[in-house]
C-alpha cells in the first residue's frame, strides 16, 4: 500500500487527475461531461477514471461519478495548498513587497492578482497603470501616507469635471511636504472645500486606492522617512476588495475632515 506521501504525489503529479477530481466533487459528471469540460483525450480521461476508482475516491453512478467521503476529505485539506502555492507562485517575489497589514489577506486570494513593476523602457509604467484605472471608475477611495502629485492632479481634474466620486484619508505627516511645496496646494484646497479628503493623525499603514472594483496597492520597502515602491498590485477579488474597503473604513473613522484653513496656514508659516 501507497505510503500517505506517496498518495499525494500521486495527486499532485498530474493536473488531470486533479481537475477530474475537484469536477467530480462539484456535482456528478458523466464521461462525455469531463472530456468537453476538461478537454481531455478519451484515452487520458479513461486512464485517469480507472486510477481514482482503483484508489476508491470515486464511484460510478449510472452513465456519471461522484466523489467518495475520502476523496472529499483528501481534496479538503489539498485544494487550499494547492491554491495557496498558485496565489505565490502568481505573486513571486512580489510576496516580499506586501506591506506588513496587507499580510493578512488569504494569498489564495491572490491568485489572479496582476502585478506591475517598472520596466527598462518604462520606469513609470506601474504609476501609468494605476492611473488609467483610477481614470476609468465612477468612484475612488484612497487610504496614504503620501501623495503623489501627478495622481493629485487626476483625481482633482476627475473630481471638478463630475466624472469621479472621490473620498480619501492622507497621513497628516504629508501637510509639512505642502508647507515645502506650496504650488501642490490648490487640488488639496479644492478637496478640502468639497469635504472629501480626511487627515488620520497617525502612521497609515499602506498606500492603496479602491476605484469601484479594484484595489490598488503599492508594493515596496518602508522606513521611518520614505517608502520606496517596487510595483503595484491590482485585484478584482472579492475578499480583497472587503479587506481594502474594512481597512479604509477604519481609519476613516479616526480621522478628521481637512480644513481649509490649515492649507491657508501653510502658505503663511514662516
């Protein structure tokens, strides 16, 4: 008999065996179902049948198959390994770039994450990216520490044309880099006017932006002073989306709305 290891390298060996199993154990699938699902040969299909009934981890049931309580128990604990090496191996090393609080997301949850990172012929191209998705929605949610100000500039064009729905929370840290640079005020004095940007006084822990469906977050390395970026990472998944929008909510709710009148003191501060 098969040691416990050496079962599940005969699982893992072959995708196919895999995938007829997790069909199987969605609902009873018959021969002729497998093969145009899974487009598989006849002779694959036949071969990969006769090895899990020989394992007993299904059974025939009239003209289809239907999972046995061991192969349910088997693909229980292999399904979610499985799909947490695929949320790495999509990541690569892009895993290391989380930042700390973003560690808490199911990686399984990661799997059709896309990750963009700069190119030789375009160092820009994950901010570009960013970008053209924030230019696309109808409403945008940002959570910084920073803000960079051609990413200012968008979201208040956006925002005064009626074409974006915007709320944000910035770090209060970044109103001493508008003290040193007073020409990136004006967007932040119309935010403030409307009531639409918030400033959490505090460390925020992630640079990310939710416009409509996706979540945006940047990806890097921070110290106490800076936080380099190595990409940005862009997903659609539903449990991503309600870590963001549980992460923004709460610090949300611990800032204060931006006052105009503390922009109108930075210009005047000596």
């Amino acid at each position: 008999m098969d040691s416990p290891l050496e079962r599940i390298a005969f699982l893992a060996r072959s995708e196919t065996r895999v995938a007829v199993l997790r069909a199987v154990a969605e609902r009873d699938r018959t021969r002729g179902e497998l093969r145009e699902e899974l487009a598989a040969s006849r002779t694959t299909l036949a071969r990969v049948l006769n090895e899990l009934e020989d394992r007993d981890w299904i059974r025939r049931t009239g003209a289809g198959y239907v999972t046995t309580p061991a192969a349910d128990a088997i693909l229980g604990q292999f399904v979610p390994l499985l799909e947490t090496m695929q949320g790495l191996a999509n990541l690569g090393e892009a895993v290391d770039w989380l930042p700390p609080s973003a560690r808490s997301i199911d990686v399984r949850d990661l799997r059709d994450a896309e990750v963009t990172t700069s190119t030789a012929g375009n160092p820009a191209k994950p901010f570009d990216r960013g970008l053209a998705v924030i230019r696309k929605a109808d409403h945008y949610r940002g959570l910084t520490s920073t803000a960079i100000p051609r990413y200012t500039e968008v979201i208040r064009d956006e925002f005064a044309a009626g074409r974006l729905d915007v709320e944000g929370v910035i770090e209060a840290s970044f109103l001493a880099e508008l003290h040193v640079q007073p020409e990136r005020i004006p967007p932040w004095r119309d935010f403030a006017q409307a009531g639409v940007k918030y400033v959490y006084h505090g460390r925020v822990p992630v640079d990310m932006h939710v416009a409509d469906e996706t979540v945006l977050l940047w990806l890097g390395e921070r110290d106490e002073d800076d936080f380099e970026v190595y990409g940005l990472m862009e997903s659609t998944n539903p449990a991503v989306r309600s870590w963001a929008e549980s992460l923004y909510d709460e610090y949300r709710r611990g800032s204060e709305p931006l006052d105009p009148a503390t922009l109108t003191a930075l210009t005047h501060e000596e």
